[in-house]
C-alpha cells in the first residue's frame, strides 16, 4: 500500500513564469520522499468557502532537500488563492497521490501540451534512455530550458512564434522524429492523436489524464475515466483517474 | 464517561459515522484513519448489478459545499459482498451497507442477498428515481416512501434505516410515513439539489446537468429537518448534512439525532471522523457530560 | 451595448434589482450606492397595517450565508406610501412593492391601496403563513399558490410578481399554479429554511427557532430552481438567491432569470449593486455581447 | 445625514490584554476623523465562510493620527480570525456607526461591565464634567490605568480580587457614591439595574445596547430592541439599535 501523507507544507519560492503561470517550490516533512514522476499531491485552499483540494501535478522532486516543484495555471479561485502566498506561508496538502510513469528503456517521446508540460519534466530527469522531448504551447514558453538539461527538445506553439506552428504531431512530422515508446501529458486533442499515432505506429503509449476530483484517494468516483476492459475494482468499465491513474496506457483507456 | 449509542438494538461504540457515498467501503480512508475508532462505516450505494454511473465531470465545488452527480456507480453486489464486507469485518466497527435501486425489486433484491450476511444495519437510499413511476424520486412521495419501506422490511434481517431527500416541502410527511411502513431508523439528510453553470463557456459545471449539494453549505437546513423530525416521530435518527467538525455534530446530536454520518468533510480533511470523535469526549467532559445519549435533542429555548 | 430588459411591459435599465428586505426602502443604502444606477428598488415587504416583527436575536450567521427571522417588521401601508414611495420617486429607477399579508384578505388590501400609486410592479410574498389555513405558507401549495395570484389580480393595476418559496418539492408546480392564476412575472428564490444551535447553551441561536437561510450558500439550488422554472413556464424570472457578485448573476441569468435580485450581499458588501451593474458590463464587452437579453437562459450543454 | 465610509484599514499594533481580550490600533481613512465617544464600526472578516461584518465599539479615537482604538473580546470564529493579525494587515471596515453619547455638564456616572468597559474610555476622555468612574468585572481587569487619566476609577470584581466584590452597583453604594447623570455600557442585568437606580434616584441614564446585526445601517431591521413609544421610523415600538442607538436614553427602551 502506497504511503501517503497530509502535511503543512511550505512555501519555499513562487513566481510567476509566464502569463497566469506560477512556479512554486515547497518543503515537505514526507511527501517529497516518496513522490514518483507523474504523481500528483491535493493542495487545500486557506478560504472557508473552497472545501475541496486542488490536485497539483509534480513537476519535479527534489529528495536530497524534501522538496517539490510545482508548476500551475491559476484557472479559478483556489489557484488564484494559491499564486498570491509568499515564501513561508503554509499550505494543507495530502500526497503523493495516484501513480507514476513507468520506466521504460526504449527511446522514448516525452510529449507535453500545455499545463500538461509540467508534469513531464521529473520523468525527463529520469528517463535512462534515448529521449526526444517535444512540448506544445500556445504561444509563450516556458520550463524549456530545464527540459533542455535532460534531451533533444523540440517545440511547437499555435501561432508559430516558436519551433513548429502547429501541435506537437506537426513538429515531430517536421523534425522527421521517431521513437518506440511514448510518454505524454496534455489536453485531451492532443492525447487523442498520439494514442492514434502510437497504434499506427504500434508503439508504447502512457498518458497522464486529468479530472474534476473531490477525495483525490479514489474514494468518491468522481474522477473516473472509461476503460477498455472491465476494472477490477470498479467491476465496470471505469477507472479511477487519482487511484489507477493519472497515467494509463492510452490503449487501456477510451476517450 | 458513556459515547455508546443504541439504534434499534444495535450498539455503536460512539455516534459518528462516515456518510454513504463519500467514504466507499473504507479501504482508501483506512491509509488515514483508524476504522476501529469508528461507530459505523456505512458503505456506498450498491445495487443489484454493476451501475457504470454519469459521464464526467461528475462534481463541481460550490461556495462552502460541492455537488456530485456520480450516478450511484457501484460494483453491484456479489463482488460487494465477496470483497468489501469480509474486508470491513477485520475492523471492530459497526458495518451499515447503503443500498440503492432503480425499482422496488431491484432493492428487494440486495437487501435479501444482505440478509443473511455479518452487516448490523442497511440504509436504503430512496432517492433514487423510481423508473417505474416516471422517474421522480420514490423519497418524494410518501405513498412510495411507506410502500418500499414496508416492502423492503419483508425481506430485512437486519434493521432498516430509511434515508431520507430533503428536496420536499415537509420532511415530516416523509418520516412519518416511513414510520409507518415499519423502518426501524431515518438517516436524513440526502443531498439538495441544485446547478452550477461556467459563466464563460456558458455550459453546466457537471455532465448531469444537476447535482447534489453536499458540505458545510447545508448544515442549517440539515439540522432543522433533523429537528423537525425528531419532533414528528419515535423513531431513531442519523443525522448528517455539512458535519465539518465536533461542533456541527453536537449540534445535529443537540438537534435530535442519536448518531451523525461525516461525509464531504472527509474530502476536506481525511482524519475529521476521528477528530469528531475527540472532539465529542472533550466536550462532555468540558461540560460535564457523563453520557452522551444526555445531549440527544437536549436543545432548548 | 444594450442592459436593458423588460418585464410585463416594464423596462429597467439593467437587469439588477435589490431583494425585498434586505434594501429597506433604499433610504440607507443611499449613502453608499447611486440608487440611479439600479434597474430597480425591490422595496421590504409592506402590509396593511403595521407589523412589529419577532422577538430578538433576529439572525444568525451560517457558514456561508445567514439565517434571518426577522418577522416581517414592516410599517404599514399608509406611513409606506406617506414616506417610502416619494423618497424613491426621486430616484431614476424602477420601483417595485413586496406585499406581505396574513390572509388572503389583507394582500388585497395592500395591492389595492397601490393600484393608484406611482409604483412600476408588486411583488407579492407568498412565503408568510397562511394562518387562515393553520399556518401552512401560501407558497407551498399550488391551489392556495394559484388563488392568492388570482384575487390579487382582481385589485392590481400593476404587473405582479409572485415570489416563489424554495422549501418545496417540486419548484415547477408552484410556477404553473401562479402562471394559472394570472401572474405576470415570478421571482425566486425565497429563503430556504434553516436551524442554528448554539451548543455552549445548547439554546437556539434564533428566538424564532427557524430561520429563512440566503447567502451564497444557498446560490447552487437558486440556479437550480431558476433553471427548471424556466423550462416550465413563459413568463419572466427575476433570479434571486447568494447573488454576490457579476459572475452569480450571470449564472443567473444564463439559467433563465430576465433579471437579479442581489439580497445578502448588501450585507456583505454595500455597494455590491453597482460592482454588478459594471460587471455585467464587461462580461458583455469581453464576449461580444451586444444585448444582455441574449444571455437569457443561453446556457448549453 | 451622517457621514458613513467603506475602508481598507491596516492594523496599526495588536496586542492582548486580558484573557481572549484583545487591544487593535487601526489607521483609517476617514472614519477616524468622523467618528464620535459611543459609535462603532463593521469589521468585515477576510474568510469568505463569514460573509456578516462584526460591529466593535470604538474604544478611543485619535484624530491627529487618524486611528482608531478597538477593544474587543474573542467570542466567536471572526474575532479569532482578528485577534491572529498583525501589524500590517489589512481589514474592510465600515462607520462610523450608529449614534455616540451625548455630552452633557452634570456630575456623571461613567458606567462600563465587562467588555461594555472599552466604549466608555472615549467619553470619559471627552466629558468636560466630574467625572466618576466605575468598571465591573468578572476577575482580570483591563484598560483601568487608561480610565484613571480621565476621573476617580471604583472597581467591582465578581470574585473580590480587586475593588468591591459584586457589581457596578454595589460598588457606587460601597463608596456612596451619587451623580446627576449616568452613562453606561454592559450586560443587560446591569444595564436593568441601572436604569432602576435612576428612575428612583429620578437621574438622566444614557445606556448602550447590543443585538446581532447584519447591515449595521439600519436597512435589515435585525437589530431592533423595544421602545416605550412607537418609533417614528419603524412605525412601531421598535428602535433599531443600529441606527436610533447603540445609545439610548435607558427610559425610552424595554429590555
């Protein structure tokens, strides 16, 4: 049984490092011991009125220091609420939660979209492996130079200003890439077309999903996602995103 | 110092309960808290059959609650049976399995596989939309609410908790008549239903259009309904209803309830049913309270 | 850019309204807020003869929200029309009477006092016991619902509001029955019905035991009940219920409401109107909307 | 009509001075400058759970410096999260509030019990009168060095530590002590005995009443207290204790 922790976390740095996106370091009694790439920890709002934990993604561990990074876009009032602390304030998180990526030998695609960058950058770190590292924006960058430490980085972003326009299928086509496993996490268009991808090409495919979550432990089935198979423990064709998941082998999930 | 509870014969080690739905059957909660330190962990709806439940999102936060509309997914009742209970009996905690149904058989069905299994009581969610009677709730009608209480009672063994909606305009209609076909406890409340919409895609925040609002939020219209019931009938009752810390449940037990159920606080905090628990026995002793059954609707003007 | 919306006949020149008994008659709230920038005055609920209210403590703060028993304290209809009205006359808004009766005798009363004053719409409060009918409210009952609307049209010259009460079963049959009786325009909704113990004296927290709860707490089951009202009936909504800033009112009205009735936030925030009035605007402008009336019940799945 | 402002006031020191008794300096605006012996102010909690304001007394107003002293007792969720701020910090207020007492030339009881003590230091700073004082208390004394600079101070302590042992009363007529006119603020008992004393020693007694609130401006009609006579606003025989009070001539109410 996989140890989690609730903690009073905190805050060691924040910034913002690009438009509505804020990078946060906090010190953690346990959880960064036992965080693995891909995981993800609950973060609980210091205002009454929010009642419900905010699951964060990883984006990188630092254990020597029981330290993590975060990575998030302030999308409603719990971040809003999160991205205004300062180094030294406390805040009420629980992980780590879900599980990781595995790690695989292979040469391997690590694909991030969007806010789904982040998450990518502790198993780019990692990875013991040949690795291509493609990431999609809008427009503004971001993390690339940290993902520049760990492999080939290539970038796409919509309008152009950066790398390939176009997503990150356009880029790999454009720079020729290949690999035998791929490692992704984004929006659902973009895990769409690489789960189409890794079947055309029959290659190894784990992506990282997200949900709307109320426990975060795989309690309450609010986060579920289809599976192809009936799961073991829903006893139907459901899978917990914060329990079985956040990442999944895209063959074994319909979306 | 006394924090055991009688409800119809069954003697719980203390008045705080987890609320169905919000606690599974206690194995991920387990990693957090000492299910032994429990009155009762009262299990999520199962049915007669696998239910796939509602296409997500599924929740959505409100102000100082959420709402949820899972769809009452459960894994149907021969793996519960196989599975969740022989996993609670490890535990010296009272074993309450919430059952749920889409028609008077289909509840029939699960409480007389349960009957012969080691569960000390069953909770029966009515409401559930009855299919066969154009889908409103059979907890919205008392004819229905009386009608599958007695029907269910054919087939108990164990004693039968009616949980009641409190989406009706009288509560006490509604208890009456589950008094009158024989339940032997009331659990109230349910969730309240209600809608949430996301202004700048202008679509409903939950897949379901509507959802049941749960926490903090509705803690005062819980506890009047617990009040006016207790008033209106003999019954025990369960309350619950945006129980956030010892303070709402002395408040629900102050109300008229002789137990609680702690359901959305766990997702706020995963150790608050123990803490509940703490936080009764320091009061009692604050106040010099030598049995908590002394507090049972003890409010007064 | 058009704000404007209309109302049986009554244009306001935006969507945003005071909720009865929060606002009084205006005269407070007039040393903080422009009343000229309001698309209406929802003035607190006036009877035939003066009525001194319950016994004090009158409210309680919830999680949330607030419980309020104030028993419609109100000064009667002649001092009302002596003094409240010309004071709002000197105002660029709309004015709109909530009456409040014992019997169906004293609504009339009062609406037919109004008929020849200078007044926009009445509301009529359908939540106060009917105590001729042993004190079950007008409002949670559709027969009682649709003849109360029928005799007050009888003596109205004004479009008439019936404010709608939450603490039913089922919101739509309340809407139909006032539809049926005439009504020109609904509002909901009312409060809805809550406890508050304080567990040190173990005593309730109101004297009147019961209070009508409102706050952004009760917001989710507002939407709700605007929702299924709109699907229900033709006539115009005015949404009302934990309206606390532009974004609630939007909901509001993408739910189905023509226009908002902003109550507790008053309380909260007492220039809260016009914060909503501005942003409304910008949401207009932010998503190209050229007429709020576009917004009316836009929400999709 | 009476000046009335919505601020952000940032606390100028807090400290405590008695068991859950806390003493807060805030500098403001404009309330201050407008602000009157016997008002009080709104202070708006920053948890979103607690959406009413908490109306205070104002203890002492410093004009030069535009703060305002409070004294409050911790008595629920809002003032705990008050008493936890600190230099700095930042609170919506709204006042000034209500009517203040009025200033008369006569010998004068100056009367407080328990936490109805700070509202009476501003007055008695103010009354150009003789001036007696005297503070009830259940045990720890507070603020009476601050009363001393202003008149004679005669003390009741329930449990006898200091001064009489019993109440305000008991303590006038311990130390026969006589005066024209009273102006007091406490518990309702004492507040009763008060207005007893002066009707039978036919004196004038101005007293400061308390109810929950909502608005705090007079529109919600929460706070009402009885009045002898129909109220010319209410139209009834209720006083709105926000708005007609918090001070009252102790003949014109019913408590």
């Amino acid at each position: 049984m996989a140890e989690k922790f609730r903690e009073q976390a905190i805050i060691i740095r924040q910034e913002e490092i690009a438009d509505d996106i804020y990078s946060m370091w906090l010190r953690t009694e346990h959880i960064a011991e036992y965080a693995k790439a891909g995981q993800f920890i609950s973060i609980y709002c210091n205002d009454g009125s929010r009642i419900l934990p905010r699951p964060i993604s990883i984006c990188e561990i630092d254990k020597a220091d029981g330290a993590l990074h975060l990575v998030y876009r302030v999308a409603g009032k719990g971040t809003q609420e999160f991205c205004k602390l300062h180094t030294g304030a406390q805040l009420t998180i629980v992980g780590p939660l879900g599980n990781g990526f595995p790690k695989k030998s292979q040469k391997a695609f690590i694909i991030g979209g969007g806010i789904g960058i982040p998450p990518m950058l502790q198993l780019a770190k990692e990875l013991d492996c040949e690795k291509q590292i493609v990431l999609g924006y809008r427009d503004e960058l971001f993390l690339v130079e940290e993902f520049k430490k760990y492999g080939s980085v290539y970038l796409a972003t919509e309008d152009g200003s950066a790398g390939t326009e176009g997503n990150v299928l356009d880029a790999i086509r454009e720079n020729g890439l290949s690999a035998d496993i791929i490692y992704a996490c984004g929006p659902m268009p973009m895990l769409r077309a690489l789960k189409a991808y890794a079947i055309e090409h029959d290659i190894e495919c784990w992506i990282s999903m997200e949900e709307r979550m109320a426990c975060g432990i795989g309690a309450c089935l609010a986060c579920t996602c289809q599976s192809k198979n009936k799961d073991e423990h829903s006893n139907v064709n459901n899978k917990r995103i914060c329990k079985e998941g956040p990442v999944f082998r895209a063959r074994e999930v319909e979306f | 110092m006394n924090t055991s509870v009688n409800i119809a014969g069954v003697t719980f080690k203390n008045p705080v309960m987890t609320a169905s739905g919000t606690f599974g059957s206690g194995a991920e909660y387990s990693e957090f808290v000492d299910l032994n330190r429990l009155g009762a962990v009262v299990t999520k709806g199962v049915a007669n059959v696998p239910w796939p439940g509602n296409p997500t999102p599924r929740v959505a936060e409100v102000y100082g609650g959420m709402l949820n509309a899972i769809g009452l997914q459960n894994p149907g009742i021969d793996l519960f049976i196989e599975r969740d209970i022989p996993f609670l009996k490890h535990y010296d905690t009272k074993i309450i399995v919430n059952v749920c149904g889409k028609t008077t058989e289909d509840y029939c069905e699960v409480v007389e596989r349960l009957a012969d299994q080691p569960i000390d009581m069953m909770e029966i969610n009515i409401s559930c939309p009855n299919v066969k009677e154009g889908g409103i709730a059979f907890g919205q009608d008392p004819k229905a609410v009386e009608a599958i209480t007695r029907e269910v009672k054919k087939y108990a063994k164990q004693p039968v908790i009616m949980k009641l909606s409190p989406n009706v305009t009288d509560i006490t209609t509604m208890a009456k008549a589950a008094e009158a076909g024989g339940a032997d406890a009331l659990s109230l409340i349910n969730t309240l239903t209600g809608m949430k919409i996301d202004i700048h895609r202008q679509q409903f925040a939950l897949a379901n259009k509507t959802g049941g609002m749960s926490g903090p939020a509705v803690h005062p219209i819980a506890v009047r309904m617990v009040y006016q019931v207790a008033q209106a009938v003999d019954l025990p009752i369960i309350g619950m209803g945006g129980i956030m810390n010892a303070e709402d449940a002395i408040e629900m037990i102050l109300a008229g309830a002789t137990a609680v159920s702690v359901g959305t606080a766990n997702f706020t905090n995963q150790t608050v049913t123990t803490e509940i628990v703490d936080g009764i026995e320091e009061y009692m002793s604050r106040y010099g309270v030598d049995d908590v059954c002394e507090l049972i609707g003890a409010v007064h003007e």
